[in-house]
C-alpha cells in the first residue's frame, strides 16, 4: 500500500472513541477481537494509506499492542468519523515496520519489535 497521511503522535492514554466493525478477513492471521478493538482504541501510531482498489475509501493503518504483547497493524475503512470497518489484522511485518518509519519521517521506529512468526487463523466468531 502506499503511504497515505501520517496522522500525527498519539497519547497512549487517550481513547479512540469509535465504532468497530471486525470482517472475517481480519482474523485470516490469528489476531482476535478483543486485540483489534485494544489497537483501535489504544494505538501507537496511525496513518492513512492510499487504498489500491477503491479510490474514495479512507483507509488507515493503526498499529499498537495489547498489554505489552506482540506489535498488531490493523487496516481499516473509515467509513465515517467516528466507525472503522477492519478488514486487515496481523503481527507486525517488516515491510508496515518500515512503512512507519517512512510515513512518521523517522520519529516512530519500530523494527526492533517485528514478530518473526506470525500465528494461525482464528476461526470467525
């Protein structure tokens, strides 16, 4: 995907207040529910990503984690400004650790933090 929109630094302690709809998709690569809303609501860093395939959605990367666990990007649609549809979960990669530095200018680094195993799909629920 290419960078979209950095959306700026983000206080851990603030609460992304929104609507969360999780899509089947999202749980493809093991990462459950209850991860996505945590990242959603408490990420480390967000930004928009130019979408491939519909040029009006607003898509945004989100990546954060859950109680000191394992970095998680999330991918969603803002389909309004205050519902994220999430369509995309998963440990974080090399490539969106880089994409960060690249879309942060530098000031958000988190390549030391890149899970090497990422974990086997999650059934829907």
């Amino acid at each position: 995907m290419e960078i979209g929109t950095y959306l700026g630094e983000i206080n851990r302690d603030t609460v992304l207040a929104v609507k969360v709809v999780i899509y089947g998709s999202a749980r493809r690569h093991g990462v459950a529910d209850a991860e996505i809303r945590t990242v959603v609501a408490h990420p480390i860093v967000r930004y928009g990503v130019v979408p491939r395939a519909e040029p009006e959605a607003k898509l945004i990367r989100l990546v954060g984690d859950t109680n000191g666990g394992p970095l998680i990007e999330v991918v969603a649609d803002q389909i309004e400004p205050d519902e994220l549809h999430v369509f995309h979960a998963m440990l974080l990669t090399v490539a969106v650790a880089r994409e960060v530095f690249d879309a942060t200018g530098g000031a958000v680094d988190l390549t030391d933090q890149v899970t090497r195993k990422q974990r086997t799909r999650l059934e829907e629920t």
